[in-house]
C-alpha cells in the first residue's frame, strides 16, 4: 500500500542495499535477454550525412562572406584604441564563477537532502507565478491573455489532488537519480562539455551572422526607405539570414540532444546491468558518449532536424509579422506563431522521450518514435505529470540561483565600489543580468543531468520493470509503494510479482 505521508523514506542505500553488495546481489540468469543492447549498427545514416552537408555549406557560405567583408573593409581601417581591463572586473568575473558553482551545487544536495518539499513548494510556486502573471496582463489591460492564465492557475489547483497522488513518485525519482549520479559523476562532465560546446558553437554563430548580414545586405542593395523601413532589392539578404537561423536552431538542439542520449544510456546502463551476470561497462560515460556519436549519432540529427525546422518556421513568421504593414496578416502570423510555438513545445517533450529510447535501446528514430507514442498512450498523463513536477523542481533552482547570483554582483559593486562601474546605473544593471545569466548557466549543468536521468528511469520502467525488479528488488518494491502501475509495462503484461 502506498504511504500517506508526503515525505517517503530516503531510498538512496536501496540502490546498493546492505547483504546486497555487487558480489551477492541477485543476478539475472546469463540466457535471460537484455532490451539494453549495444548495437554496432548505425541508424538514420542519411540525416549523419545531411548534417554534415549543412555543415559543409555553413562552412563555404562563411569563407565567401569573410573574404569579402576582408576585401571591402579592413583596407585602411584604423587601429582601435587599446582597451584596459580594471583589476577588480577580473576579481568579479572569477568570483562570481565560484560563487555561482557553489549555489548550483548546493542546490543539487538540498534536492537530494529535501526532496519532498521541494517538490510540494516549487508546485504551488509555479502556480503562484500564474496567477502573478494573469493579474500583471490584466493591469496592463490584455484582459484575454491575464484572465486565461488567471483560469488556468485556478484548474490546476481544482487538480491539486491529482497532482499530489504523484509527488511522491516524482520525489523518489529524483533521490533515486541524484545518487546515481553521485557515483557516476562523468555524467556531470558531459553536461559541462555540452555547456562549452554550446558557447562555443554560439559564439562562432554570431560572428558569422555579423560578417554575413554587412556582405548581403551590400549585395542586396539595402536601403532604409522615406518611412524608416529597410528595403532590399534582392532576396539574398532574407534567404542567408533565415539558413543562418535554421543552422543555429539545428546545430544547437543537436548538441543538447547529443548531451541528453549521452546522459541517458548511463542512466539506462545503471538501470539495466548493475546487479546483472554482465555488469556495468568499465567506462559507462564514455561508451554511452560513443554510442551517442556515432551509432546512435543519425537519429539524433533526425529528430533535431524535426524541431530546428519548426523553430525557423516560426522564425520566418515572426520576421514576416515585423515587417508587415497589414494587420490582418500580422495577427494571422502571430496567431500561427502562437499554434506553432505550442506543436514546439509537445516535440521537445516528446523527443526527449525519444532520444531515450534511442539511447536505451539504440533504435532509429522513427522506431523510437513509435514507441514513444505507444509510451505516452499508455503512461501519458503520468508521464507528463511526473516531467511537469520534476521540471518545477529544477525550473525553481534556476531561477533562485540566477536571483542570488545577480544578488551577489550587485552587492559586489556597492560594496567594493570598482572604477568601472563607479556612477555609472547602466553598468549596474548588465552586471547583475550578467552575473544572473552566469547562475542560470552554472544551475543547469546538474539540472540536464537530473532531467535526462529522470527521463530515463521513467521509461525503463513503463518499458521493463522486471529488470529493476531482478536486478534490485528493495529498490524495485520502493516504486511499487510510490507507484503501483509499475507492475505493468506499457504492452499491459505484468511482472512475475504481480496478479492478474
């Protein structure tokens, strides 16, 4: 029977419970087949070779534009002033690094050390950020847009009871996660490489966008018109400036996409070969970072495709809205927008359920999509129920760090009082949204890592309880309690344990 009590017991020892130790744990039998596989088959090879196609025309499209912006603009150019950097900017920027890892850790063991209410709070916080939204639309007047969010806040707590049933699941899902990912903490150094490749890979994106939009805005002859309004005569201009856009939104939802099947297949390794006849590779991250990179690597670009087209589409309708006369078309625009926006947010959910399954079973996309679906059928209001709390649960820890850490740079400036920013307000506020921006960054290391584990834990056991049931049983049960549908996986057999 399921416990009452909002705080269930700490189940981190049940991930190696005592007379349970890797030598006399139960093991499944050697004949026993395993759904976790490592397959050397490489999936969906035709979107590997698109994206590197697209890389390859990114590439050429910069070499033509550097060249260019060269020839026409560095001859004679005068030598900038050299710039001088105070002392105490580097004292903050290296502080404020510090501090913001310091916050972003500590909020990874308060989730692990109180993860029952931060769960119940970071639910009734999200609702009151509803409400405080609805009730600033309708002092602005949008009376529609504040009173929809208004009568959402007021569904969700009709539904308090609904949610509450789960909470209990969501909070053993995420001690469970956090202490695997205390022993495997590789997981944490691929969520900070993906952070660094993503910086780099947008810092690179937008010196091409700047060399880019001077070259074909000469090329095609663009001009502000008597009303203030820029006008083209050729099209070259909009077409770069729309592929710039989808190379961004593909390459980067590929590299985050990459970061989370990476994360996944240790997740689902734990899951499936600790306690087996088998056991866990010698190096999990990094077998899983393989996997992620080559076999698995086509899949990834396919459902990142998917999305990236989605998200120019809607690009495309927003530049068409701005520069629109008619607001008949405009509304329209924003109105598909709008439809798009939601259709985005069902695809992330979705693929990252996907992308598990990819990771878990090395299956090509589509599969994995199929069996996706089948999964969010059978399990999918608890599916996206449990992802809805767990996503407070880290969406509150960003926020409260990003807040403490811009906390910490404005205390710094009044309090050591550094000649840059000396009367100077503006200085202030691009310190503080910085320093916010940094927090935000630091936070969302451990939360990608929380996020895909939980993700996966989820799926493997809608997909095959009996795993974790042969592999680690006290674990197992401790689902049960929290969970009873567990007995079931999503094809509606049930486990070995169960009763018909």
């Amino acid at each position: 029977m399921a416990s009452t009590s909002m705080q269930p017991p700490n189940y981190t020892e049940l991930l190696m419970p005592e007379g349970h130790s890797a030598e006399n744990r139960p093991l499944i039998p050697k004949d026993t087949p395993q759904k976790f596989t490592t397959s050397s088959r490489y999936n969906d090879v035709w979107a590997s070779i698109l994206f590197g196609l697209n890389l390859v025309v990114f590439g050429g499209l910069n070499i033509f534009s550097f060249k260019t912006y060269a020839s026409n603009t560095f001859h004679g150019a005068a030598q900038g002033q050299a710039s001088f950097i105070d002392h105490s900017l580097t004292v903050l920027i290296l502080s404020s690094i510090f501090v913001s890892f310091g916050l972003a850790f500590g909020y990874f063991v308060l989730i692990q050390r109180q993860t029952s209410l931060l769960v119940k709070s970071s639910f009734l916080l999200s609702v009151a950020l509803v409400f405080a939204i609805g009730v600033t639309q309708l002092l602005g007047g949008s009376l529609f847009w504040g009173g929809l969010n208004i009568f959402v806040g007021v569904i969700i707590l009709l539904c308090y009871n609904l949610w509450a049933a789960r909470m209990r699941m969501a909070v053993l899902l995420l001690q469970t996660v956090s202490s695997v990912t205390r022993r495997y903490p590789g997981t944490l150094a691929v969520a900070i490489s993906g952070l660094f490749t993503q910086i780099l890979w947008s810092s690179l994106w937008i010196f091409s966008l700047a060399i880019n939009y001077s070259v074909f805005q000469k090329i095609s002859n663009c001009h502000t018109d008597s009303d203030g309004k820029a006008v083209c005569e050729s099209y070259e201009l909009p077409v770069v400036m729309t592929y710039l856009a989808f190379v961004m939104f593909w390459n980067s939802e590929v590299i985050k996409n990459v970061v989370h099947t990476t994360i996944s297949g240790v997740f689902a390794a734990y899951y499936f070969l600790e306690g087996s006849a088998q056991g866990m590779p010698s190096s999990p991250t990094l077998t899983s970072g393989k996997r992620a990179l080559t076999t698995s690597f086509g899949s990834v670009c396919f459902g990142s495709l998917l999305i990236a087209l989605l998200q120019t589409l809607r690009y495309v309708l927003n530049s068409a809205r701005s520069d629109s006369d008619d607001g008949f078309a405009a509304f329209i625009a924003m109105c598909a927008d709008c439809i798009l926006s939601c259709l985005e947010g069902l695809f992330e959910i979705f693929n990252k359920f996907a992308f598990t399954q990819v990771a878990m079973y090395g299956k090509p996309f589509i599969v994995a999509a199929k069996d996706t679906w089948e999964l969010i059928k059978d399990r999918g209001v608890d599916a996206i129920v449990n992802d809805s709390l767990v996503g407070n649960v880290l969406g509150m820890g960003a926020l409260l760090v990003a807040i403490l850490s811009g906390l910490y740079g404005y205390l710094f400036l009044k309090i050591v009082r550094p000649s840059f920013a000396e009367g100077d307000e503006m200085a202030t506020v691009v310190v503080v949204l910085v320093e916010m921006v940094l927090g935000a960054v630091m936070i969302s290391i451990p939360n990608n890592v929380l996020d895909s584990g939980v993700t996966t834990t989820f799926v493997a056991l809608a997909e095959d309880p009996e795993a974790l049931h042969r592999t680690k049983p006290e674990l197992y049960q401790a689902f049960v309690e929290e969970y009873p549908q567990v007995r079931y996986n999503v094809r509606g057999l049930q486990t070995q344990d169960g009763h018909h």
